[in-house]
C-alpha cells in the first residue's frame, strides 16, 4: 500500500472510526443496568440492558437515562451514575480496533509514518474509551489529543498538531 509521500502524520478520531461507539455504550449500560438491579432489586439487569440497546439503535443517545427511567420507574437521583459511568467507567471487555483500522495502521507504521488520535467530546470520557481499546502493538506510539481542550484553550488543531510533528499543515492527513 503507497501512502503520498507529503503526509507524514494521520489523524483518526475514536468513536466509530477505529473502534465502534456502540461496544463502548452497552459496556456502560450493562454496568449502569447491574447498579439499578444491585441497589433498587428491579427492573431486572436484562430487561433494562435490553431496552437500553433497543433504544440506542433506533434512537440514539438522546434522552435514553429519561426514557429507561419513565419506562422502569426508578430515581432521577440515579442519572448522577449514569454520567458518571460515562466518565469514568472500569470496562469489563476492552474495545477492538477495527480490522481494517488494524491493518492501515500497520502499513502506515511500515511506510514510516506517524499515528495520533484527535478526539472530540468530553476528554474525560474521550479519554476514558483510550484506555480500554485494545491498542496492541501501537500501544506506545499512539499520541492522543482532544479537540475540545485545544478549543477551550484557543489553540487551532491543525497548527498544534503540525508544531507537535514539526511539519507544515499540509503534511497532516485527517481520516474519517
């Protein structure tokens, strides 16, 4: 595989681009799903997980906590977990890189060039995704930044990220 010779450095967002959101999302349901079983008794930790996916795939995040919480009955105190379980969640299984990821990244490392990761969304939670993903033999060389700290702190991505690679811009290659 020939990579333009100009680009030295790819830039992959997380979700859904090397990994799937999805696998992320119904680990912190299932663990959020365990907490409402463990503390309340009901609803059973299977019929929430199922509802909790059923409503991921046809309608998305948006307001699953509310809708599951109207469905089953259970505290609003509880949506303090729920986002918590966002952020800081200890995964039972960790996230795999997609194969075809996996191997543009191997042809990429051996064209010798380089791999980060800029990822937006809260970069706690970003960051969170970065340490269960099963990162294998890039596990050291894969240099993760989170676009909304650069914003927040008034730095453009693209001239930060050609400083930290001491290139021009243009040799930067964004995947999507």
């Amino acid at each position: 595989m020939m990579f333009p010779e100009e680009k030295k450095v790819y830039v992959f967002e997380l979700d859904d681009v090397i990994f799937a959101k999805k696998d992320y999302l119904l680990q912190v349901y299932y663990l959020f799903a365990n907490f409402i079983e463990f503390t309340e008794t009901v609803p059973a930790q299977a019929e929430l997980i199922q509802f909790m996916k059923d409503h991921l795939e046809r309608q998305g995040e948006d307001l699953l906590f509310e809708r599951a919480q109207q469905t089953f009955g259970f505290d609003k105190k509880y949506k303090e977990n729920f986002e918590r379980l966002h952020v800081n969640a200890i995964l039972p299984l960790r996230l795999q890189l997609f194969d075809h990821i996996n191997m543009l990244f191997k042809a990429l490392k051996a064209e010798g060039k380089h791999i980060c990761i800029l990822t937006k969304g809260n970069p706690l939670e970003q960051l969170n995704k970065v340490k269960f993903v099963d990162w294998g033999e890039y596990e050291n060389e894969i240099k993760v930044y989170f676009l909304d700290e650069l914003i927040f702190r008034g730095i453009a991505p693209l001239d930060f990220l050609a400083n930290e690679f001491t290139l021009e811009p243009s040799a930067i290659q964004f995947v999507e």
